[in-house]
C-alpha cells in the first residue's frame, strides 16, 4: 500500500532544491508517491496538499523557515489530518515553536533514513496499527548510502539563477552537495548546533550521476552547496577532477573557509584547471577581535594572504560577510569598506553583503559568549532569533539605511561600484567626519569580468 508525500521548500537561494530531489528518491523507493513543491517557483498545489497523508517542509535556514511558518497553516486548513514534518537545519533548533504551529515530526542532520521510517510508520498506522510518538531522532548523523537525487517534476533548471561569465553571456546552473555538516564550529554557523564539528559525504558516484543528469537537463554550471567543500579535500578533488573529465566545458563554484585556502593552497591551481569560477569564502569581518568572538579560525593577515592566493591561481574569491555585529563601530563599518577598495575587491561583493546582520538563532554556540548573553534579548519565537540592538544606535541607524539602500539600487539595476559609492557616503555622513576619497583605481575591475550568481546570497 502507497501513501501520498508532499514535499515542499519555500527558499534556497534560487537553487532546484536538492532538499526535495533527494528525499524523494529514497521515499519512492519506499513505495511512497512523492509531489515536490517549490514555493520559490510554484504556487501551493491545494489539491496535492488535500490528498497527502504526509507533508514535509524542508527548512534549511533562516529564511526558508519564516516563510514555512506562514505557509502551514493553509496547508492545515487545506488537510486537518495531514502528518506535519519539518526536516533541515532549522528544525531541531527550532522544536518547541515548529511543534506549536502543528509539526508532528523534526528531523535534522542526515534526514532521508528518517522520513523513509516516518513514512513506513504511516503507513503502518494507516493499516490499523497503533499510532505511537515520534520514533525517528530528532537529529541523526548516522551514515548514509545516498541514492541519485529524483528531480522528476521539479521545475526546469532554466528557472532558476544563472551565473553571469561576463559579455551579457550567462549558463544555467545545477546544484548538488558533495558533502553535509561540517568540521568546524564557528559559533555563528547554523551548521553547528546540528552536526557539532562532524561532517558526512555524499558518495562520489551519486554525486557524479546527478551532475550528470543536470548536465542532461541542460545544465552549464554547477554549484556545490557543502559548508565546506574541503572538510574531505580528497573527496573534493577526485569529485572535481572525474567532473572535469566527463564534462570539460562545464564550470563550477565551491564554498571554501579561508583556512582550509591556506592550508590547501596548492590545490587552488587544480580547482581552476577543472573549472571552478569562483570561490565562496565566509570571512565574516575583517577585525580580529571579532573572528575571535566567531572563532572562525582565521585572521584578517590570513584573508589578505588568500586574496593574493586565489589571484595568483586565476580563481575570483567572492568574499561574505556578516557586517553589522554588536561589536562593529561607524569606524569599524568604514574600515571595512576602505579595505575592500584597497584589495580590489568592491566587484567581488554582493552588495547585500555590506548589509547583513548578525542572527543569533536557537542553539547559537554564540550564547556561550557571556558578552553575547549579557546583550541579547529574549528569545523571540515568530522571528527564530535572540534580538539585540547595537550600545550605539548610530550603528543600527546605518544598518537600516544601507539595507533599504542596497536593496533599492539592486531592483534598479545599479552596478556593483555605484553601490558601493553610495554605502561608503552613507557610512561617510553617518560618522560625521571626512572619509579618504575614493579612486579610480580603488574601485576596480568592471563587474563585467568577475563570474557572479545572479540570486545574491542570503540566509
């Protein structure tokens, strides 16, 4: 006997949600019927919902979450007697609330193995077994045998961001996971409350078969989406090097810490050679007090040292940030600003990355900061985050400014250094004082030859 599963993600940053592809081909294998909906691409199909005896929201971050809380309570009054899930990052941390808006089921970590029990104790249920309480780890880190993603009636790639290579040219982009969690805890990371320094690959065949029915369904580039692409530096470059092999003219892009780009110099050549484009790094700050609050694991000596790396290897290195911290001044905002001109790298940043602020989630390893309990407020539920105001308001000020700013110039279609000019006068009039002109050559390259996605990131 089958059973009816919908699987729904609300956001990925633009992505074919490998967090529905995945799943569904371990629960048809189950015997289940699965329809994947991605709300970011779709309207809610009220009819699949009515007929579900399972629903499965995969919430993978901050975003995705927010949005699924004001999605459930259609797909309640759309079916009262529906098994609610949710599974990704943010489930566990986020328990009690998911609970309150209905959830019967939280999965974390390494998911699939869990929503193939849930569904086969449905299914039990459904033929007259006794119902019982959740039976499936809230989070799970046990090893999985992955199978090859089921993208079949996810919409087409060709809906999805596209990376710009310059000259108005553009590729289709795929997305698949190389690996899951991570080896280190930086206290930010919404990785880290879930997986605790550990990290699980995907096994290389599956990921290469995926890639490969990308590629079949038109394809042109491929984002891997691990927190880290290097925690298993060997896994990492034999999955690149078979990819080079097979596809030579498809490229690629990574997410990388600024540490393992030290310690792994000498393989940024090879990551050039096959293809990758760019290179994600989270560097977060550029004071090194605040790294040190993040324990991120590296310093503002170190980030220079990689941008001359990357440079040296033909790689772009696109810098994230998380800019407005409790502990970032108007000196400190304009400090980073004049860095990033300096280092030429005003091209290689989102725009939205000189606006974003800190989220201290549930289970955030920044609360063990007795600083960070001491500034936090409680806890706010419909939010998902401890709120907190900056000692200076100036600093929040600027923060709303620059975020209404950024977004406004993006709609509009401004270029990265116009953006930029006007963040660095905004920040200018904020400290009330005269900030060293910016040049020419400061400004950098046209945006024209750095590769960049066309859906910023976020979280």
């Amino acid at each position: 006997m089958s059973a009816n599963v919908v699987l729904i993600s609300t956001y990925e940053l633009g992505r074919q949600p490998f967090g529905l592809a995945s799943p569904a081909a371990w629960l048809r294998q189950a015997g289940a019927s699965v329809a994947c909906l991605d709300l970011a691409q779709q309207r809610l199909d009220e009819e699949a919902v009515r007929g579900a005896d399972l629903v499965g929201f995969y919430v993978p971050m901050h975003t995705a979450t927010r949005i699924a809380s004001r999605v459930v309570g259609k797909v309640k009054a759309l079916n009262p007697t529906a098994h609610l899930c949710f599974y990704g990052l943010y489930a566990p941390v986020n328990e009690g609330y998911l609970r309150a808006l209905g959830a019967d089921t939280i999965l974390g970590g390494e998911f699939e193995a869990g929503l193939v029990s849930l569904f086969r104790r449905l299914r039990g249920e459904s033929r007259g077994v006794a119902g019982s309480p959740q039976a499936e780890p809230p989070i799970s880190l046990a090893k999985q045998q992955f199978l090859v993603p089921d993208r079949s009636g996810l919409p087409p790639l060709s809906g999805y961001a596209h990376v710009n290579v310059g000259g108005g040219r553009r590729r289709t982009v795929g997305y698949t996971e190389a690996s899951r969690g991570c080896k280190h805890r930086c206290r930010h990371c919404p990785v880290v409350p879930v997986y605790d320094g550990q990290f699980r690959i995907v096994q290389r065949d599956v990921v290469l078969e995926d890639i490969r029915r990308q590629v079949a369904a038109g394809a042109e580039h491929i984002t891997f989406g691990d927190p880290d692409f290097f925690n298993g530096v060997g896994h990492a470059l034999a999955i690149v090097r078979a990819l080079h092999e097979e596809h030579p003219t498809l490229t690629y892009d990574v997410t990388i810490k600024i540490e393992h780009l030290l310690k792994h110099a000498r393989h940024l050549p090879t990551l050039r050679e096959t293809g990758c484009l760019f290179v994600t790094s989270a560097v977060e700050s550029v004071d090194n007090r605040v790294l040190a609050l993040l324990d991120k694991g590296h310093t503002q000596e170190d980030f220079i040292q990689v941008v001359h790396l990357c440079r040296a290897a033909g790689l772009a290195l696109t810098p994230t940030f998380v800019t407005f911290t409790p502990w970032i001044s108007l000196e400190g905002y304009q400090e980073l600003l004049w860095f990033l001109a300096e280092l030429e790298l005003i091209e290689h940043v989102p725009p939205i990355q000189l606006a974003i602020r800190l989220l201290i989630p549930a289970g955030s390893k920044l609360l063990e900061v007795p600083e960070v309990r001491e500034l936090v407020g409680e806890f706010d539920p419909a939010a998902l985050v401890y709120p907190w105001k900056h000692p200076d308001s100036r600093v929040d000020r600027l923060y709303e400014e620059i975020c209404a700013l950024v977004k406004e110039a993006e709609a509009n279609g401004q270029r990265r250094r116009e953006i930029f000019t006007q963040v660095w006068e905004r920040a200018e009039r904020a400290a009330n004082g005269r900030l060293r002109p910016l040049s020419e050559a400061a400004l950098g390259r046209p945006r024209a030859t750095i590769p960049y996605l066309s859906e910023p990131w976020f979280c």
